[in-house]
C-alpha cells in the first residue's frame, strides 16, 4: 500500500521529502533488478533447452561404428533405427534414447543407486537411504558381472552409445544438468541393469504391506475380522487358464435382506492363516512397526494415492472371434506418470533382430511389443517374492540364525551425499536373510531383515533379448522359463494363430506355511521351517523356487480369449504364488466386455483400455441410494442425491454427479468403519483387495463392523453420504458436483516446482479425470496407464501404441508433449512396422557413420 500511495502522489506533482524519493527510486531499482534478473533467467534457460534439441536431420559421426546407420522417425519422433549389425543396433539405441531421455536416464540411475540427495538436497535423503539399505547398486553390479558374454556385449554397445553422445555434447547438455550445476559419469553396463532394477521394486515390493498387515492384525486381534480386511481370494475372479474356482457366491440384492444389520449373511472368505507357531493372542507379543504404508511407497518412488498399485491389464483373443480372423493383443501398463514418460518408444532392425514397442530409457532391448512373428504384452503378477524375518542380535555386531550359534553381521559403509549439506554415512548390516531394515523404519522396535529374490546370487537373468527374439512359442517360453524377475503375466500371440499365457519369475516354495508370508515372521529359534525351500523326498536336492511347469499357463484355450489384470490366476492345478492379489473387478470387467463376442476389431480394444465403467461403483451406489431412501427420507437434499444414483449408468465420467457422490462417500466410509476398531493407525490399512473387502463387508452388512451408535448400515451409509457432501465441499445442487472438478490427473516435471515460469510448460497442470481404480481406465491424480498398445496381426503397420506425453525430455522440442491428447482423449495411432510403412512414414532422417 505504502509503495503505491508513493506512485499516487508522485503522479499527482505532489513532492517528496528527498528520503523518500530517494527510497522510492530504490525500491523501483530492486524490482527493474528482480525482473531483469527473472526474464534474463527464463531467457537463458530457454536458450539452454533449445541448444540441447537433437539433430535429427543430416549426417553425424560417431565414433564406435562399424557401419552407418540410419534413423528414422514418424510424425511423433519415434526413431526407427536399421543398422547392419546388433553391436551398432544397441550402440545407436543407446545414442539416440541419449539424445532425447539423457536426464532421465542419469536420475533413474541416480533413483535406483541412492544418489539423488547429491543433486537434489537433503530432501531425498531418506530415499537415498532406502536404495543403499536394498543395495540396488551392488545387486546391479553382481548381475552384470554373471551375464553371458554375449549379453554383456549388448549393454556393453549400448553404453557406448550413450558415452559418445554424452562425450560429443558436453557442452550442450539438457537443460537439468545446467540448473544442477554437474555432468553425467560415463554410462556402464551395470547402470542398465540397475534401472532394470526400479522396475522389479516398482512391480515386486510387498515388505511394507506385510509390515502394516501385522500392525492392524494386533490391534483386531480377531481372526474373523482379519479375514475380512485382507481377502485372498474372491467369487469374481477369473483366471486366464479358463479354469474357475468357485470362493463363496455373491451377497444376495439388498431389497431381499432386512434394512437391519445381522450376520445371516456373514460368509467368510477365505481367509489368510497365522504363520506357523503364531497365534491370534501371540500378535500382541510381536513387534509392532507403526508404518504409514502410503509414505513408504512415495518414498520407494511407488504409486500412493489410495488403491493406486502398479498393475497393468493385457488380453488376447484369437482369430476366431476378431474380423480378420488373425489374433488381436492388447496391453496398458499402469504406473505412475511422470515427465518426461517412463516409456520410450523404438522400432529396432538389424540382421537377425527386428522389434518394436517400448523401451525403457538406460536399457537395450524392447521391453513390451512385438517382434517379425510373436508379440507379447505384461502385467505385474503380484507374486510374493519377499518375506521379513525377525531377528536376534546380541548388540555387539552378531546375530543368532535359528539357536544355531552367533555369527557377524555383514557390514556395508554407505556414504549418501548431500547437496548443501554435510554427507550422510549410513551402516547397512546383512544376516543370511538379507539386510536389516532398522535405519528405514519409522520406529523399528524389532529388526527385521528383508529375503527378497533379488539378493539371490544365483539368480542373474532378465531374458529381454530371448524374449525379443522369439519367433514362435516354444522359442517364447524358453525364454521365459529363465526368467528371474520381476514376476509378471505374459500373453503372447503369434503370426500363426497361437495365443498363450505364462506366469513368469522366480517364486519362493513355502510348501508348509505359504500363507504365513504375509506376515513378518517371527524369530524361530528351534528350526528352519519358515525358509523357503521344499526338500521333497531327498533333502539334498533343495528345491528353492516353483518349477516353471507349475506356475500359471495356458495355450489356445478353448475359449479364444484369455486376460489378466493384476488379479488372482490360480487354479486347483497350479501353484499358489501369492495371496495378496489387486482387486478382481478389470479383470472381470474386461472377460465381460470381450468374451462371447465375434468379429472384434483393434478398435474394439481400445473402447475396452478407456472403459470408464464400475461395476463395484455401481453396486455401491444403488446400495447408498436405498439406504438414503429408507434412512433419510425427510432430507431433500439427501434425496435428490438418491434420485441421482438411481438414474447413475455406472460410468465415472467428468461430468457425472453421481460418480462424485459414490466415490466420496465410499472415501468418506472406511474412517467411519475402521477408526473406531483402529484408532489413528485405521489409515494403515492398505490391501491389493481393499475395494473388495468393502464391497464384502458393505453389501453382506457385516454386524461386526457397524461401529456403536448406528442401530443399522443405513444410518451408517447416510452418516458417510453427509460427510462425503461436507469434506468434499459440494454445492448446494448436488446435480452441479461433477466428477471432474475435483477428479483430476496432473503430470508434472520432477523440478517444474522449483521453475514456476517453466514448470507450465513442462507440466500438464490439472484435467478433469475419468474413470477410478477400479475401472478398466485405471487412475489416479499422477497414476494410469503409462502406454497403450494393441497388436493386429492383420495389418503388422496398423498396430497401435502410444505413451502419454511424448518422446523428448526437453520442453521445448515438438515431440515433448506431443501425444498428451492422444493418451488424455482415449486416442492412438499406429507405429509402422515393416520397411515400406517406415519409409512413408518418416519425417525426419539421420545417418549415424562410422
């Protein structure tokens, strides 16, 4: 106020006191000085990322090669890269992902090795410290050094490529490595593999669930309770294989049950048991770890939004019911979304090696895609590959395995430095189990070590490149058949006809308490039977993990369709690999949009990986409305929000009222059931079958949960309907609270925050969002599908694949941002194949020479 009454009466001829024109004049001095300095800022910033766009046009020699290669990219910058042999193909790869992803490549290194805190501060501390205690850096390293020399050669070339590219730009970096103030160590081998490594812990960590499972299980200390917050199962699921099993059966419609609670329909599901020698009043006994789960995983770089899990859905059909009569594949992996996209599409050739899809920037390879014969498509299995066990230490540097005797803990110095601050020294200590979590846990009372089989020195496989090279499935399931980590859900189909699935990855036999490992295991001083491993009949012959043969599969099934979503895929005939699937309703979802029907087409599937319907939604929201109808009929309001749900179609659009009114309501719901069993610790609760648990506990209206006060779930579902209205600040005209206002994705640049004027353009801001978790289009605010793709054996040029900004990493290049409308408006295009499409396709033409 004060500066501007000064420029009023300056304008008015009124005269100042020399102090005062003399603070005035600096004053308009500083602030010229502030602009100055930000425009000059955005205008140096902006000259830095432009100097950093790649050539994309013409001829540049790199050193290294034996022969030119040429590059070609589309309309939307996806490089085709024909080289005449592998070692230029991966050294070009490496190359030219450099010349769009460099700072992304050098922060998934840093992410995976504990080394963000060194250029990011002491904020990423803790993270750093997470990475160094699971030792990603030694892990990549031994795996590297156990690859076959012909294995090694390729990340080997693809190392190369990155380091001449980096070499012949050190002064031209992107523009992060600028604001940072440091330049990229030399690219190696192990460095591949240890972003290889993010994508095992972004698909294959559990720890932190079985953790929070344990403290929830102590404070419900009731074995029915239990059961109903962490099912195991469920009467939707739909294994790929076409076999069902049959766990309980639906609750009946609620217009036939009584509007009071009881328990007639109180049917259990199958239950997870205790580990073995632990009882129900043993829990309070065991180490309580008070974790918030969500934290962990933001921490761990893992999606955290409520119900938001990495998870992906894919499917196949056959030609018998498409209307080419070839087969049809379709994938959609869900992660977090980033900026710039953790996917980075390719199309690689050379003698010998043709395929296209998606690559992940720091390694060779194609990871998701197709190939001249077979194309394939993942998903994470959620196979349990982890367990904590507690441990006895005598606090001078030893541990007792099983009363065996004390033995020295391994011991690992780690250094995390820290931008701004003084480094971090951390001791990292290992027992045969693998390594102590303790300097990770909020509040460790017990130490726990973490087996994971990532730390198995024996297992060193990841047969990307078998994978890619596959040409029908014989060839397909070799390769699979030594894959190690992480545990996925392929479906295959090939240029005959075939399609197929196959569980994948390495997973622990636990013969004789399975189902403990969902727990952390208590300290077990008599024997060794919670280790993994079945003797069989001769001891000797240890076998550690299921047999390939034993785990999930299926090959032209009878029925011509097969999917998966991250749900459960056992059956009676094969091995249990884990027990805390994601919730069954994609799954189910996408077996009902497809199954049955005939002459499907590329666009049929991708209408089933933008579906924005729920059934489970659906389902709650006429249960709320009878609830509303009986339980609040003198509340206009209340009833108008009946009315709305009764007419709702199910679908979670942007403009959909209702979908505000379920999903708030249903947020607003779990505190009411949980807080008064749980106290604070209620929002410890985290399971990949929550939704389910709710739709069992809700629709069965489980007495055991109505919490005192309300005399049945009618006045309960109303109490959540009026909080819902409340905390989710909607208007007066329920009918104007649409979905999208506060529904949103929002993908922003890992610095934009610190670059407002920039951070605009590197960022998306906030969309309106449809769909939820538990719709086909599964999302989240920075969560969802991370690429789309759909094979089409009839027309190999047609197939479709897109990802979710675009190819660059630098905000100023045409291709940064791309396919944003695309990825957001449920559109694609399709990425040419074959040397004819290529050619006609393509936009813009680099020689790599020698």
């Amino acid at each position: 106020m004060r500066f501007t009454r000064a420029l009023q009466a300056t304008a008015s001829g009124t005269r100042l006191r020399p102090l005062a024109r003399y603070s005035l004049f600096t004053l308009l001095v500083l602030v010229a000085l502030l602009l100055l300095t930000a425009g000059g800022g955005v205008l140096w910033l902006r000259s830095v990322t432009q100097a950093a766009l790649p050539v994309l046009d013409g001829d540049l020699h790199v050193t290294g090669l034996a022969a030119p290669v040429t590059v070609r990219r589309d309309a939307h910058g996806v490089p085709h890269l024909d080289a005449a042999s592998e070692h230029d193909l991966f050294l070009a790869q490496g190359y030219v992902t450099a010349q769009d992803r460099l700072w992304q490549m050098d922060a998934l290194r840093r992410n995976a090795r504990g080394e963000l805190a060194e250029i990011l501060g002491h904020s990423m501390v803790e993270h750093d410290k997470m990475q160094r205690v699971l030792q990603f850096k030694t892990t990549a390293e031994r795996v590297y050094r156990n690859q076959p020399e012909a294995e090694k050669a390729r990340f080997d070339a693809y190392a190369e490529g990155v380091n001449l590219y980096m070499a012949g730009h050190a002064n031209s970096l992107p523009p992060e490595f600028r604001l940072f103030g440091y330049k990229p160590r030399p690219w190696t081998g192990a460095d591949s593999l240890a972003v290889g490594l993010l994508v095992v812990q972004m698909l294959d960590t559990h720890w932190e669930t079985k953790l929070t499972h344990l403290h929830v299980a102590q404070k419900l200390k009731d074995e029915r309770l239990i059961a109903d917050l962490y099912p195991v199962s469920s009467w939707r699921d739909r294994p790929p294989t076409g076999e069902r099993r049959t766990y309980g059966t639906p609750p009946p419609p609620r217009a036939a049950r009584d509007t009071e609670s009881s328990d007639e329909d109180d049917t259990p599901n199958e239950a997870l048991a205790l580990p073995q020698g632990l009882t129900p009043q043993d829990l309070a006994a065991v180490a309580s770890v008070a974790i918030d789960p969500r934290a962990l995983r933001a921490t761990m770089g893992l999606p955290s939004c409520d119900g938001c899990q990495s998870g992906s859905n894919n499917w196949v059909v056959s030609g018998a019911h498409t209307a080419s009569g070839k087969p049809l594949l379709a994938n959609d992996m869900h992660l977090s979304l980033m900026a710039p996209n953790i996917w980075y599409m390719a199309d690689l050739k050379a003698p010998g090696y043709h395929a296209a899809g998606v690559t992940l920037p720091g390694m060779p390879f194609v990871i998701e895609g197709h190939n001249e014969h077979v194309a394939w498509g993942i998903t994470a299995l959620m196979g349990d590959v982890q367990d904590l066990y507690e441990e006895k230490l005598d606090g001078k540097g030893n541990f007792n395995f099983h009363g065996a005797g004390w033995r020295p803990l391994k011991m690992r110095r780690e250094v995390i430095h820290v931008r701004g601050s003084h480094a971090v020294k951390l001791d990292v200590q290992l027992t045969d189990h693998g390594p102590l979590l303790t300097p990770i846990l909020p509040r460790g009372e017990k130490p726990y070590a973490l087996k994971w089989t990532v730390f198995d020195e024996h297992l060193n496989t990841m047969p990307i490149y078998r994978v890619n090279t596959a040409s029908n499935w014989t060839e397909f399931t070799a390769a699979l058949s030594d894959w190690a980590w992480p545990s996925l859900n392929m479906v295959y189909a090939d240029d005959q006809g075939h399609i197929g699935y196959h569980a994948v990855g390495r997973i622990p036999y636990r013969p004789a308490r399975y189902l403990g490992g969902d727990y952390p295991l208590p300290y077990d001083p008599l024997n060794t039977r919670n280790e993994w491993g079945n003797p069989g009949k001769d001891a000797k012959q240890l076998q550690l993990y299921i047999p390939f043969d034993q785990m999930p599969q299926a090959f032209d099934p009878p029925s011509g369709f097969l999917a998966t979503a991250n749900s459960n895929v056992t059956t009676p005939k094969s091995a249990t690999v884990s027990t805390n699937w994601m919730d069954p309703y994609r799954t189910e979802r996408i077996y009902k949009s497809l199954e049955g029907r005939d002459g499907l087409t590329a666009k049929d599937m991708l209408e089933v990986q933008t579906d924005i319907y729920s059934e489970l939604d659906q389902q709650m929201g006429q249960r709320i409305a009878y609830a509303l109808e009986h339980a609040a009929a003198n509340d206009s309001n209340l009833q108008q929000a009946a009315k709305l749900l009764h007419q709702w179609d199910g679908r979670l659009s942007t403009d959909s009222a209702a979908a505000s009114l379920v999903t708030q309501t249903r947020r607003a719901l779990w505190p009411l059931i949980l807080e008064p069993k749980l106290g604070k610790e209620w929002t410890e609760y985290e399971w990949g079958e929550k939704n389910f648990a709710e739709e069992e506990i809700v629709m069965r209206a489980k007495k055991a949960w109505l919490p005192k006060g309300y005399r049945n779930w009618d006045q309960l579902l109303v109490a959540a309907v009026r909080r819902a209205i409340a905390e989710g600040k909607a208007p007066a005209d329920l009918t104007q609270w649409n979905y999208g206002s506060w529904h949103v994705v929002d993908i922003e640049h890992p610095i934009g925050r610190l670059l407002p004027l920039v951070g605009r353009k590197a960022g998306t801001g906030e969309w309106p969002l449809s769909g939820d978790t538990t719709t086909v289009k599964q999302v989240g605010r920075a969560f969802g599908p991370s690429q789309r793709f759909t094979m089409d054996w009839s027309n190999v040029d047609g197939s479709t694949q897109n990802i979710v900004l675009g190819q660059s990493g630098n905000p100023m290049s045409d291709y940064y941002r791309d396919q944003w409308n695309d990825w957001y408006g449920g559109t694609t295009f399709a990425l040419a194949f074959t040397e004819q499409a290529v050619a006609a396709t393509a936009h813009h033409t680099l020689r790599l020479l020698p």
